[in-house]
C-alpha cells in the first residue's frame, strides 16, 4: 500500500492536538485538530486514485471530507461558552451524520439484500442506545440527535459487516474495521461527554479510535472491491 506514512503523521498531529487541548488552549487546539483530520482526507484523495470504482471513491472521499468538518465543528464547543458552544456540537453532529450517510450511500452498490443489514442495524441501535440513555444524561435535543447518528452509524456497521461476510476481501475487511472503531469511539465520546465523569483517559480512547477507523477508511480505497 502507498502513502502509509502519512498515517503515523496523522496520528503524532493528533496526540499533539490533545496535549493542547489538555491544557485548555482551545482554539489552538482545533486548529491542530484540524490539521490532524487534513492527513486522513489527503490519504483518501490519494487512494481514490487507485480505486476501481470511481464513484464510490468519491462518495467516500465526501464522507471523510465531512468528517473532517465536523471535527473541527465539535471542539468548538470548548472554543465558545452557552448556547454557542451547544449549538457549534450539534452542527457537529449534523456533519458527522451527512459523512455517514456518505459512507452508507457508497456502500448500497454492494450490499445484497439490503433490508437485512438495515433491520438488523434499527434493531442493534436501538438496543445500544437503550444502554447509553440509562447511563447518561442529555438535553432532550442532544438525545433526539444522538438517535439519527446512532442509528445511522450502526446501520452502516451492520452493511459493512454484512458486504464483508457476502464478499470477503482485504478491502470490506479495512474498511468493516475502520467504521466498527469509529462507532467504538462515538460510544465513548457520549459516555465520557454526558455520562457521570469525563475522563482524560476516556477522551485519548476516543479521539484515537476514531483517528485510526478514519484512516483505514482512507486506506481501504487503495485495495480492489
């Protein structure tokens, strides 16, 4: 595979980025953050390259660019105070979501059957987010968004698993990875966001999960569907 060392850049810039943000300079912080994000786009907008199939290439490419949006988007939160910093989260949210249907719309080509990974998706979400609204309190607009972005990042595991088991190549095996750790680092961002006590450790799990589920997705477009 090319272009791997742009993945150990990626994640020095991201520990960086949370050493800064550990000692509250904030906006500093997102900038670095965003840099970070920047390397796993690179790594996408090159490996579409070598893709064989261009549109789902770019679908993904979309999906990663939105994702880095929403990164930056997310941090504000510790950036501004109030409604601002509320509302600066959710648009993050927002974003985070639209990069998911991204990745989901890329994957419909590919996935027979496309009603079992769905209903097997609404299935586990909702037994997933069951467990996380025992455990954690949000505002009522926090929880309504969490539901579509749950939802939607859970279905698109269960279609990448299922793609995987009905065509088992080093690609859908990349990229299965890739989504099951960014759903892992979202459980843990709302846990360690709205559960009882942040966690610093619980903050380096996430932010690092999420950096290396993005970067195997941009890999993965460098191996043959």
């Amino acid at each position: 595979m090319q272009y791997l060392y742009l993945c150990p850049i990626c994640l020095v810039i991201a520990a960086v980025f949370i050493a800064i943000e550990k000692a509250r300079f904030y906006l500093v912080a997102d900038v670095i953050k965003g840099v970070a994000s920047a390397f796993f786009v690179a790594l996408g907008v090159l490996g579409a390259f070598m893709c064989n199939d261009p549109v789902y290439a770019r679908t993904i490419v979309i999906g990663l660019v939105l994702g880095a949006i929403a990164d930056i988007l997310l941090n504000l939160r510790y950036v501004y105070e109030g409604s601002k910093a509320q509302i600066a989260f959710l648009v993050g949210i927002l974003v985070f979501l639209a990069g998911h249907i991204a990745y989901i719309v890329a994957c419909v080509p590919y996935c027979i059957n496309l009603w079992v990974p769905i209903i097997g998706g609404v299935v586990l979400a909702a037994l997933l987010l069951y467990w996380i609204f025992s455990i954690v309190e949000a505002k009522l607009a926090f929880k309504v968004f969490g539901v579509f972005y749950l939802g939607a990042i859970v279905i698109l595991n269960c279609m990448a698993l299922f793609i995987l088991v009905t065509n088992p190549t080093a690609h859908w095996l990349m990229f299965f990875s890739g989504t099951l750790l960014f759903l892992v680092s979202d459980v843990i961002l709302i846990i360690n966001t709205f559960g009882p006590k942040a966690s610093f450790a619980l903050r380096i799990s996430n932010l690092m999960l999420y950096y290396v589920g993005q970067l195997l997705i941009a890999l993965s477009l460098q191996l043959p569907l």
